[in-house]
C-alpha cells in the first residue's frame, strides 16, 4: 500500500510542474511593436490585409492578413491607414492595434 501512495504523490507533483512550466512559456512570449500600412478590411472575415514593415526577431516585411485582438477596431480603419500594434512570438494576432495619426508634409 504504501508504495502506491508514494507513486501518487510523485505523479501529482510531476503533473503540477508540468502545469507551472507550461504556463511559464505562454506567458514569456516576447513582444513586438508591429508598423504597417492598412490595404483592405474584412469586418465579416474580422481580418485586415496589411503591408507589414520587417519586425527584427519576428517577421520580414510582407503583406498578409491579420486578426485583432479586438474586432471593434476594424470599423474605424480604412484602406490606406498606418497603424501600430504589438505581437507576440508564434502568435499572428495584432494586439492593442492603433490607427497612427496623419501627419504633415516633410519638409527639408
């Protein structure tokens, strides 16, 4: 009998470990601020089509679509708006998307 109770406190403290480590990954996921510019919007897909700038660390620029944290969002952007967003390793989704102010000409 009491082998078996030694072998039940070794799995539960094994499956507990494997539960803290496994949330120790998702939660130290590097974040990345993502630049791109707006080229289509599919509120019912609530995806956004945006030529992204290369992100050191996580992806060379390149255009593809993208799904937002919050689907909200897409009913203020327009084709053609730049915005900003932070992402995360492995994960494709925009997060705290924002639309960048217009700004003026530049001059020299």
């Amino acid at each position: 009998m009491r082998r078996y109770s030694h072998l039940s406190v070794i799995a539960v403290f094994v499956l507990c470990l494997v539960v803290v480590c496994s949330g120790q990954t998702t939660s130290a996921k590097k974040s990345h601020v993502f630049h791109g510019k707006v080229e289509a919007v599919d509120p019912g897909g609530k995806t956004l089509r945006v030529n992204g700038e290369k992100v050191e660390g996580w992806m060379a620029a390149m255009t593809m679509d993208y799904k937002v944290d919050n689907p909200e969002v897409l009913k203020k952007l327009k084709a053609g708006d730049q915005i900003m967003a932070t992402v995360y390793d492995d994960d494709p989704v925009l997060h705290n998307l924002q639309i960048m102010p217009v700004g003026g000409s530049k001059k020299r």
